[in-house]
C-alpha cells in the first residue's frame, strides 16, 4: 500500500506535464487592429471558430484586442465609407460583407478588398499573407511580435487607389478591382485550364500591383514571396500603415524575387513590410492559399485547421487516460 501511495504522490509533476500540455495546445495568439487612417474603418472578420466579432468599428486612431485560439483560420479587412443607423444597419461602399450589419455574421469581403489571411499552426507555424487578389481597397500591414522564425512584416503601404488603370478603377476611385474580377477571364482568375502554378502565370496587372507591394499576394499562386510564417507570435493589422516606417522597415531587408523571378528592392517605398524573406520550402511549387485567396476557400486550410482540434482532443484524451491510469 505505501508503494501505491508513493507512485500516486510522484505522479503530480506528471499531472502538471499534461495540463501543462492540455493548456498550451489551447492558447491564444492576439490580434491587435490599429487605424491610422484619417477615417473611420470598419474591419471585418471571416474565420473559425468565431473570436468574438464578425465586424466592429474602428475610428481614427484606435485600436482594437482580439484572442483566437490555436487552429483558428480565418481572414480580415477594412470595410470604408459605411454608413450604419444606431442599431448597427446598413453598408459600406468598399469591401462590404452583405450582411447589411457591422457584424458580418459569416459573409466574406465583396472585391475589391485588400485581405490580411491567417491560419494558426497548434504545434505548428503560422501562416500568414496580405492579397491582393480580390483587388485592392485600403493599405494594410501585418507584423509579427514575440514569437520564433522567420515572422516576417508584409502587406501593402502604397496607395494603389491613386494608380490604378482605368479599366480596374471602381467608381468613385476609392478601390482597385483585380483583373479576374474586372475581366472575367480564366487566364486572370487561375480557373480551368489555368488552374494550376504551371499555367496561371502573373499578368501585367498583377504585376502591377506586385511592383508596388512586392511582399503581397498578386495573384492565386504568389507563393514563394507573399506566404510569411512565425510560431506562438501575437500579430498586429495596420490600417494605413506610415510610409516612412514602412520604408525605413524594408531598407534593413533583404531583395524578395517578384513575380517574374527577378529582384525586387526592397528598400522601395512602395514596398510593404520588413523582415525575413519567406519560408519558401514550407509550400513547395503548390499554393495552400490559392484557394482562400481567391475566396473559395482552402481545402488545405482547413485540414490544417482539422490537424488543430485533433491535437488538442488528443492531448485531452491522452490526460484522462493517464489520470485513470495512475488512480
């Protein structure tokens, strides 16, 4: 009876190792909205599970907190020019989710819209982007903060509204539609025979938009220097980010090849972000974005976002086992 006494009084650190385990595979990265517009933003918010808002407003010079949960994908963007009565109805005139509420409850962004796309890793990296390939409505930026690897800055500081082609410019001229959304056309939106790396190739609007936001998703399979990854990172979206920042960022990074293959400075001040350059090995020639990018949804996300959950029901399940175990 002492024996058995001992071994139930030894198991405690083991009892504290598997909440320990339990707890870390459910913790939280934070999300942290910032508005440096001279405008009010209204963000808006497609993932799962739900972090507590599907859409909110964001004046000028604000901030907003979020917490997901390790496993959580998902994508936001800023919503303009949105006139809502005090019950919260109503619709904005770039970006706007449909759902005639703040809350988005669900819908996803109406191009153009420029889109900051996240997929959580448990046990994992993060995977992270800003696209363009809905087109273009606000500059964005993201920054990684407190974590490991590479947790490159990316997005997009330049105002592509002032540069757009005609033939891409909404009216109004306050976002930029992408060619796929302007034109209709298969070789544009990476569809049937185009739909695979090998054939959808950039065009020269995509390129366009990538020789201004050279660390931004252009097109469906702009993989190797848009995708950036971290682990256990909080990460802050900017609306409007400083141009001098964002320049004085880039200069202390290294050239990131651009669409054609060639180098892209970027030290440019009309680049995005700073930090490492990306994670190419982790994709390969393939594009697990392709599909969120694009707003069809990606299967490989959400077998990324499967691989989440099942990791924290078996550590779960692994803790009761052993609790029955030792009792």
């Amino acid at each position: 009876m002492a024996l058995f006494s001992y071994h139930r009084h030894s198991s405690h650190p083991f009892y504290a190792l598997f909440l320990f385990l339990l707890l870390k595979g459910g913790s939280a990265a934070t999300f942290t909205f910032v508005n440096k517009c001279d405008h009010t933003v209204w963000p808006g918010i497609l993932g799962k599970p739900e972090i507590g808002t599907t859409g909110f407003e964001l004046s000028k010079a604000s901030t907003k907190t979020f917490q997901a949960p390790t496993g959580w994908s998902g994508r936001f963007w800023g919503r303009t020019d949105c006139q809502f009565d005090s019950s919260g109805k109503g619709t904005c005139a770039t970006a706007d989710c449909g759902s005639g509420e703040i809350n988005c409850n669900g819908g996803g962004a109406s191009p153009p819209a420029t889109l900051a796309e996240f997929t959580l890793g448990t046990g994992s990296m993060d995977y992270y982007d800003v696209s363009l390939v809905d087109g273009y409505n606000l500059p964005m930026m993201v920054e990684a903060s407190g974590g490991s690897g590479s947790c490159g800055a990316t997005g997009c500081g330049a105002d592509l509204n002032t540069r757009c082609p005609s033939e891409l410019r909404v009216e109004g001229g306050n976002a930029c539609r992408s060619a796929c959304d302007a034109f209709k056309k298969a070789e544009y939106c990476c569809d049937g025979e185009f739909g695979n790396p090998n054939t959808c190739k950039p065009s020269v609007y995509s390129e366009m938009f990538k020789s201004a936001c050279p660390k931004s998703y252009s097109y469906a399979y702009d993989d190797a220097t848009s995708t950036f990854t971290c682990s256990n990172a909080d990460y802050t979206i900017t609306f409007c980010p400083s141009s001098p920042s964002l320049k004085s960022s880039t200069d202390s990074s290294s050239p990131t090849p651009n669409a054609t293959g060639s180098a892209s400075g970027s030290g440019s001040d009309l680049g995005s972000g700073s930090g490492s350059s990306v994670e190419q090995s982790a994709l390969g020639s393939t594009s697990w974005l392709a599909d969120m990018a694009t707003a069809t949804g990606s299967s490989a996300s959400r077998r990324r976002e499967g691989y989440g959950y099942g990791y924290s029901i078996l550590v779960a399940v692994a803790f009761f086992l052993f609790c029955v175990l030792i009792d």
